[in-house]
C-alpha cells in the first residue's frame, strides 16, 4: 500500500506522554501499573477508570468514553466490517 500524505501521526513511542499531557488537562490522574505480562496506563476521573497497553491507547479510551459514556460500545452502522471489506478488495 502505498500512502500519501502531507502529514501523519503515527501511534508509536512519542506518542505516550502527550497524551498522557492531554489527559492530565482533562482531570484525569494518571498512572501505571506493572503486571506479569507488561504494564497497564491507568487514568482515573471520578468512579470512572480505564486501562489501556500504551498511552495513546488510553487516550482513545477516554475519548471514547466522553462521547458515547455508558453508550460507549454501539455496533451499529458496522464501519470496522466496512473498512476491513475495502481492504480485501
């Protein structure tokens, strides 16, 4: 696949602590946890906790949260079975 853009942001390990910067702006505190199999990023606002595998990660989280909230996990139109139609094509 060839792509072409002016200008790209790539998910990768620069992206961490930015988005743990935007998080902490929103109010959320910020940590990490270490486990067996790695580390979790943990953000906490209110009773609301949520824990990703990298940073950027917990941000799309978040985001997602403060969008849908309790609503977060709709199926419906179906764009992830869209997108991965389009690709094998």
């Amino acid at each position: 696949m060839n792509v072409q853009l002016e200008s790209c942001l790539v998910a990768s390990g620069n992206t961490y602590n930015p988005s743990l910067i935007v998080l902490r702006k929103r109010g959320y505190e910020v940590w990490l946890e270490k486990g067996d199999d790695g580390s979790l990023w943990c953000a906490r606002k209110g009773s609301q906790t949520f824990l990703a595998y990298t940073g950027p990660e917990l941000l799309g989280l978040v985001t997602l949260w403060e969008e849908l909230g309790s609503n977060w996990n709709q199926q419906q139109p179906d764009i992830y079975a869209e997108l991965l139609e389009k690709v094998e094509d």
